[in-house]
C-alpha cells in the first residue's frame, strides 16, 4: 500500500523557550526556513525562539510567528525526508502553516498574516485589559463535561462562549469576567471534575475578540488565497475546505467562532478510515505534544497512533 501523511499543526500555547534549536542545528533546511522568516518579518527569529522568556514568547505578537515558525521548520525537515502531507489541519493559529502547506497560501504572505494577526490580537487584548481594570475577559478549560453541556451552560451564562471543543473530555470557555465567573459555578454544579483558568491575553475564539476580526479582515483583504492543493480541513466549519475564498472568509471568523477540532478530527478519521488505498501516518509537526494527545481520545487514535515531532530526535525516527 501506498504511504500518505496527514499534519496537525499545534496552536497557540505550545511555545517554549529553545523550541525547535536542535532541528535547526541537524537540518540545514530547517535553519534556512527559520533565517527566511527572519528576512520576511525584519525580527531575528532565532532570537525569538531560542533567547526569549516564556512571559515575553507568550505574547500573542511573538508566539504566533513563533510557533509557525517552528512548524514549517519542522516541514522542512521532514521534508528532506521525502515526508510531506497528503492532508493538512490546524489547531486555531496551527491553521495557518497548515494554510500553506496546502498551498493556499504562500509561504512569504502566511508568515506576513501570522505577523499582523498576532500584533492585531496583541494589541486588543491589551485595550480590552485596560478597559476592564483588572476585570478582564479570558478562557477556562472544562474537564469532565460532555461538550454538549459545556455548550448549553455556556449559552445560559452572560457573556460566555464554548471556544474550543478540544476533545469528548476537554471544552474551553471563553468569556467576560463575570461570565468565567458564572460558568464556574455552573459547571461545578454539573459535575465538572476541574474548571481550569487560562493563562492567556484574552477571550479567543469568541464574539469577545470581534474587533480583532474586523481589523484583521482589513489587514488581508489584498492577499491571494488560493484553492487548497491537498485536503485541507477547517476549524470554523469542522469541514475539509475547497476553496480559497473560503479559507479567507475562515480566516477573519476564526477569530470570532469556536475551534470545531473534535468535528476536523471526525472529518479526517473518516476521510482516512475510507482510503483502504493508501496507508496513513499521522504527525503533528512543530512544538508540543498537545494534538497527539487529542487524537487519542477520538474513535480512530488507536489504530492510527498520532507522532509529535518537535525534535530532531524524532524528526529521525521516522
């Protein structure tokens, strides 16, 4: 049977400090990738990714050129390889690498995108924090909830959004003070083992961020984005995507609208456990472990194991 790889690419989250260094020491196309942003963006993006603080990478303006950058690093490892994605998808900011691969977009015009989306969303969140005085929006992930419920408790509260619906075991909220608030309350009374707090700049995903969208909408109504070249899959719609005015319409909702990953990962199971032509691997390219993780949780995770490949240790076992 013929190989075919599917790519999750990890989202915002996932950055440490020193990611991706060893890749770039063993793979010469990796560092060229990494060198190639840095002439892109006018930063010096080794700096960023091997010299900066985790409370400086985490800012939205620095972790999500970051971690694209170490994706498509990691992709132009595994490409020396002979590995490249027959299927693409992405975890929130993840979509974008994932955008490229697919051909969608260029590699020069995501890494401008990534650049102005991060300094936009950076930038609202920081006037949102100065609005509410200390009483600012932000996230929470729901364990032990069935996603349905953590949808239904989060439409019965004021200001709070089901943002991530991250797995059968996992739902992230994202809301107002107030409304994290409420829905802690609720969620406890229905049983939730733990409603976890987020450490993050502000409400993703969520009609809270509305503002953002309409800037970054602005920032790319110019660029090209064409038809997707490989399957490609789509976290505002949980379906595989054909269109490149479909991805760009995508692209400004995905600030507003909630991650449908446990849908993508049904879509792509499905389009997998169909193919009996081919033989699939699942590889999740870039830092962290988290998607991987993810798909074990879901129906197919068993007999297609998802592999991290963040090191240059695992970008060689394959």
């Amino acid at each position: 049977m013929a190989k075919k790889i599917a790519f999750l690419f990890p989202g915002q989250g996932a950055q440490t400090p020193g990611m991706m260094k060893d890749v770039c020491e063993s793979f010469s196309e990796a560092r060229a990738c990494i060198d190639k942003i840095s002439e892109i963006t006018g930063k010096d993006i080794t700096k960023l990714l091997w010299e900066t603080e985790q409370s400086v990478l985490s800012r939205s303006d620095n972790s999500q050129l970051a971690i694209t950058a170490g994706s498509l690093a990691v992709a132009a490892a595994l490409k020396t390889k002979n590995i490249e994605p027959s299927a693409v998808m992405g975890f929130s900011l993840g979509e974008f690498p994932a955008l490229c691969m697919a051909g969608v977009l260029s590699f020069e015009d995501v890494i401008k995108v990534v650049q102005k989306r991060g300094q936009i969303m950076q930038a609202v969140c920081e006037q949102i924090a100065a609005e509410n005085e200390g009483h600012a929006p932000g996230m929470a992930a729901v364990i032990g909830l069935a996603p349905e419920k953590v949808v239904e408790i989060a439409a019965a509260c004021n200001g709070a959004y089901a943002a991530n619906m991250n797995s059968v075991r996992q739902t992230v909220i994202s809301a107002t003070f107030d409304g994290l608030n409420q829905a802690e309350e609720k969620c406890k009374e229905a049983g939730a083992r733990r409603f976890i707090r987020l450490a993050v700049a502000g409400p993703f995903h969520s009609p809270l961020m509305q503002r953002a969208a309409d800037e970054f909408e602005k920032a790319i109504a110019d660029v090209t984005f064409n038809d997707p070249k490989i399957k490609l899959f789509s976290n505002v719609t949980g379906k595989e995507v054909t269109k490149g005015s479909e991805a760009k319409k995508s692209a400004v909702l995905h600030l507003t609208h909630p991650v449908l990953w446990t849908d993508e990962e049904k879509v792509l199971g499905g389009f997998i456990s169909a193919d009996s032509v081919n033989e699939w691997t699942i590889l999740e390219p870039g830092p962290g472990k988290v998607l991987s993780g993810l798909w074990r949780d879901t129906e197919f995770g068993e007999k297609w194991v998802s592999t991290p490949v963040g090191t240059a240790e695992a970008v060689n076992a394959l």
